[in-house]
C-alpha cells in the first residue's frame, strides 16, 4: 500500500487526510450539479475535455510502448470516450479516442460517483489530465504513487501550474496546488525512483497557452501526430470540418 508521511501522519489511500476527504466531497457535489463557477450546467463539470491538448501526445507514447489498456486517472465524466471523434491532420477521422489510441480505457474519478471505484489490476498505461493540482499537497505523493503503481510500461500527467477559471463551492480556487515546474519535478522524481522500469512523461506549465515543460525519464524523442477533436455525432463531426474550411478558405 502506498503511503505518504506528511508532520507525523501517515496517509493512503486507505487512509487520506482530512483535506482529501473534504475536497472530494466538494467535487462530488460538483458533478451531482452543485454551484460551478458561470453556473456551469452538471453535464459541463468536468466533462474531460482537459484531454484533447494531449490526445496527440497520449497517441506518441502508448505507440511506444505497445500499450493495450490504459486507466484515465481522473477521467471526470468520461465523456472524452463517449461523446468524441478524432481527426488526425490531413489524415483519418477515429469514432472514439481509445480507437484513435488503440487501447481498452477504464475510467476513474474519486469525485465522480459513476467512476469513483478503485479499478482492480494493472494497466499498460495510467494518464491523468487536470488532476494533480487539484489535489492537497499532503495527499500529492501517495497520489502519484498509485499513479505509478497501477501501470505497468508508462505514466503521463499534465499539471497546470497557474489558477483555475473555476471556483469550489467553498470559494476556493480548483487548483488548490499551486507550485512551480521545479516543485513538481523534486516530488515527481522522489516517488519515481521507486518505480525504475516505468517511464514516466508529466507536463509543468506556468502559462495555459503552452504545452509546458516536460519532466521525464525518456531521452528519446517522440513523434507526436497532430489530432483535432470533434463532435461524437458522424454528422456534426463532418459540419464541424466543413465550417473549418469554409473558415480557411
């Protein structure tokens, strides 16, 4: 079992820290259609578009590593394998992200009751999109630890390092960790050295326009094909790219 120790108290998952629990209730009131900042419909909360900047990336590195299976470690509503289509530049259009992938996805999301279930085994791949920050700092390590510990080739994260646009019912910020790429790096690259055959690919950004820097045990370069995301209805998909070209025309 994981665990992190932080002023004398041992948390896990099992065992997470009174801020874990008060934070989790918050984002499960959250996704059941509590107060969103701009009064966010319930379907709007967190609906897991914070993977499309990264679908491309994902792509590169289960590619690499032959992956299979892959758990969304904070999928949200889930609705990114759903309600998704994807379109490689100048190339084919996928009916969903895992095809575009090539792999299984299981979701989970300790906020949201539909995806709140400790998945059992291990997975080729772990991915986690806008998850990290939301997370008390003395919860990150055990956190990143499970991260780690349910994959078996690969882990990849991106962490904003900046406010959230969304404000908690609570009157917080989201991003309740707000640290700088160098912070995430020292705990990053402590949890990892117990993971040394896991290769692990996190993205620290300080400004939301850019892709961030990336803190990882892979000296290789990646291929990273360009992908767009479109509606999951065929027809709106299609409307979609004929507006974007009646647009660039």
């Amino acid at each position: 079992m994981t665990q992190a120790c932080t002023k004398g108290n041992v948390y896990s998952r099992n065992n997470p820290s009174p801020e874990y629990t008060r934070l989790q209730a918050l984002y499960q009131n959250h996704h059941d259609g509590g107060r969103a900042e701009k009064k966010s419909w319930s379907s709007n909360v967190y609906p897991g578009k914070s993977m499309w900047p990264y679908m491309g990336f994902i792509k590169a590195i289960a590619h690499k590593h032959g992956a299979k299976t892959m758990l969304d470690y904070g999928a949200g509503k889930g609705l990114q394998y759903t309600d998704l289509r994807v379109k490689e530049a100048k190339g084919k259009m996928y009916p969903s992200l895992a095809n575009y992938w090539g792999v299984h996805v299981t979701c989970y999301d300790a906020g949201n009751k539909v995806f709140n279930n400790w998945p059992d085994g291990h997975f080729d791949g772990v991915v986690s999109t806008d998850v990290l920050e939301h997370c008390s700092r003395e919860d990150l390590e055990w956190i990143i630890s499970e991260i780690f510990e349910k994959a078996q080739k690969f882990v990849f994260a991106n962490i904003a390092c900046y406010p959230a646009c969304t404000i908690l019912s609570s009157g917080e910020n989201a991003h309740i960790t707000i640290e700088p790429p160098q912070w995430w790096r020292e705990l990053i690259e402590k949890v990892a050295k117990n993971y040394p055959d896991i290769s692990y690919y996190f993205l620290a950004t300080e400004d939301r326009r850019e892709m961030g820097e990336l803190i990882t045990n892979d000296n290789e370069k990646l291929n990273i094909p360009k992908a767009g995301a479109l509606p999951g209805s065929i027809i709106k998909a299609y409307y979609s790219l004929i507006k974007q070209k009646i647009k660039h025309f």
